[in-house]
C-alpha cells in the first residue's frame, strides 16, 4: 500500500517546500516523471504558489473544475506533476509551465497565449507494431502512433492540447536548442555545439561550452527556445 504522506525533511531537494514546522507533506501518486522532477499537484498549489493554506481547501478548487493539467481536468489533489506539464487555473486565467531552476529546484513559469496550448513531449522510445505502424513512447508515459518512421528516439514532439495533435517536430541534432533536465548543468538551456556517442557539447548563450550527458538534453527549438524558460 502507498504510503499517503511522506516527512517534509525527507522530500526530494528539487521540492521547493518549507522543511522545518510541519512534519508531513502529500506524497504524488505514482507517475511517468522521475521522482526528483515531479510532485502532487496539493504541494504545487499550496506550497509553491500559495493559492490556498490547507489541503482542504484544495480539494475544494479540484471539486469545483478549477484546476486543468495539459488541458485536462483533475480531482486527485495527489496527481502528479512534472517538467514541461502545463497547469492551468482558467477561473484566474492563470497558466504555468513547471520547469527547473539552475539549482535544481522545481520552478512554475507563467505562460500565457498560445503558448497555454502546446506541450513539448521527448521521445524516449519507439518500437514497431502492428501493420509495421511506429509507436513512440514519450516522456510523459503518452504512446503515439504512427505510420511513417520519420522520428528519432531524443528528437522532440510541439503537442496541441488536448488534442495531442502534433504541430511540430524537433530534431535532435546539432544547432538544436536543449534544455538540461539533469547532471550538473540541469536548469540551463544552449545550442548543441557537438554530438559524441552518449555526450553532447552545449554552448549556453554566456559562458564557456561544456559537456553533458544526451540523456539530459530536451529539445526545445531549432536554434532558440520556442517556450518561455523564465
């Protein structure tokens, strides 16, 4: 049985909470985000954000069809949520692309415009099925599939939602623009100067190149960002 709360002191670093006061805090329901890139919806809106004080009061606005993620409505106040989902409260007109900061932290970057409309989901697998159709598993544990073989497992998918209807491919290649989920370098964003095996060479846009694992690395334009990072 999942446990329904864990200790404040023993949460993920990247969980920008107060530690100190309170013992416990919600623990997410099992999802496709790493652990250490992801958290409950309650701890996004109450903690982070301070939209409410209480737990109660949260399932009051997820009663109330006052919270959307990637366009969809939820009621579990333990849902889990991670990089490059979208998190929208249309009653305030608010909207927010959860993303990490240069220390690690989980971070909520407004977004307004179109950009509320489209999610960038990486490719992270593929596998051909039936009738020789592709199947592309992607970061956020959502299959697509389709019926050319026209996309490479790190290349990048500009999602219309909730449709799912795909506006854009993004190429993993050099000269694209990444943006870092991990290593030493996570939070920071640069153009792939050099692909080497199981490394890439990111030039950021100040400061010297350095080399990071491509595993980390998620497109997010050809040459510059195409989402706000900040």
């Amino acid at each position: 049985m999942v446990k329904r709360h864990l200790k404040r002191l023993t949460a993920p670093k990247s969980w920008k909470i107060k530690r100190k006061g309170i013992t416990f805090v919600t623990r997410p329901n099992p999802g496709m985000h790493s652990k250490k890139n992801s958290t409950s919806i309650n701890v996004v809106l109450r903690d982070m954000l301070g939209y409410t004080k209480t737990t109660r009061d949260i399932k009051m606005i997820l009663a109330d069809k006052g919270i959307l993620v990637d366009k969809i409505q939820i009621k579990d106040h333990r849902f889990s949520v991670g990089v490059m989902d979208l998190i929208e409260m249309p009653k305030i007109n608010k909207c927010f692309r959860i993303l990490l900061n240069k220390k690690g932290n989980i971070c909520l970057v407004e977004i307004k415009g179109n950009e509320t409309k489209i999610k960038l989901c990486k490719i992270v697998g593929k596998s051909v099925i039936k009738k020789g159709n592709i199947q592309l598993n992607l970061n956020d544990g959502k299959n697509m599939i389709m019926d050319k073989n026209n996309y490479n497992t790190g290349d990048t998918l500009v999602v219309e939602v909730p449709e799912q209807k795909i506006k854009e491919h993004l190429k993993f290649e050099k000269s694209a623009c990444v943006y870092l989920s991990g290593g030493k370098h996570k939070g920071e964003s640069g153009i792939i100067d050099e692909v080497k095996d199981s490394m890439i060479k990111v030039k950021p846009k100040s400061g010297e190149s350095f080399e990071t694992s491509k595993k980390f690395a998620f497109v997010i334009g050809k040459e510059k960002p195409i989402i706000t990072l900040s």
